[in-house]
C-alpha cells in the first residue's frame, strides 16, 4: 500500500473522530508508536482498523452518493478504537506529512497497515 493511500486513511477517518479527542498539542512518534502496539496486541481493534482501511479505499474509490454512510461507520469503529488512536488522529492533521515528525508517524503507521495484508 502506497504512503499517499496511509494518509488518506489517516486524514478520512480522523474527520469524524476528531471531536471525540482531547486536543494535544502535538503527537510523535511515540504517540504513533503506543497506537500501534494498543491495536496490533488486540485481534478485535486490528479487524476493526482493517475493516476502516476497507472502507476508506470504498471512499476514494466509490461512488459519492455512498460517502456519507461510509463515513459514518468509519466513525462508528474509529471510537472503538479508543481515545489514543483518536487523539493520535487528530493531531495528525495538524503536522505536514513532509516534515520530520510526520515521517516518524507515518513510518509507524505503515505497520498498521501491514496488519491488514496479513
């Protein structure tokens, strides 16, 4: 999977999960890091975040009628997911993807797509 489609992912399921998080000031690597470990030691919350990857690629690929119903359970299994993954979310959208840090972050967030192709 390709690093442009992870932040696609990232960006599309963080819109809905957004005002469930408390606003950090910054996520890292760290933070990337504790998300992955929270949904790659749990088989529930890794079939969750693959089934939100599907869903995401149904987005960008699909039909504009059906976004609105996808967001929404993108939304419902991004909660599930719990408040790091949320927060991590959110504050994802505030860091440039080029920069150091969200490098860090997205290199991390690859692993959690390679759970999916698993």
């Amino acid at each position: 999977m390709n690093l442009k489609l992870v932040v696609a992912i990232l960006v599309i399921a963080a819109v809905p999960v957004c005002p469930q998080a408390q606003k950090p000031s910054a996520v890292t690597k760290a933070d990337a890091q504790k998300v992955l470990k929270i949904i790659s030691g749990n088989k529930a919350k890794t079939q969750i975040y693959c089934d939100i990857t599907k869903l995401v690629e149904q987005i960008t690929e699909g039909d504009e009628k059906e976004t609105d119903g996808l967001y929404q359970k993108i939304d419902e299994l991004a909660k599930k997911l719990g408040p790091e993954y949320a927060a991590l979310m959110d504050g994802f959208q505030d860091i440039d993807p080029e920069s150091k840090v969200g490098q860090e972050i997205e290199s991390v967030l690859v692993g959690l797509q390679r759970l999916c192709t698993r």
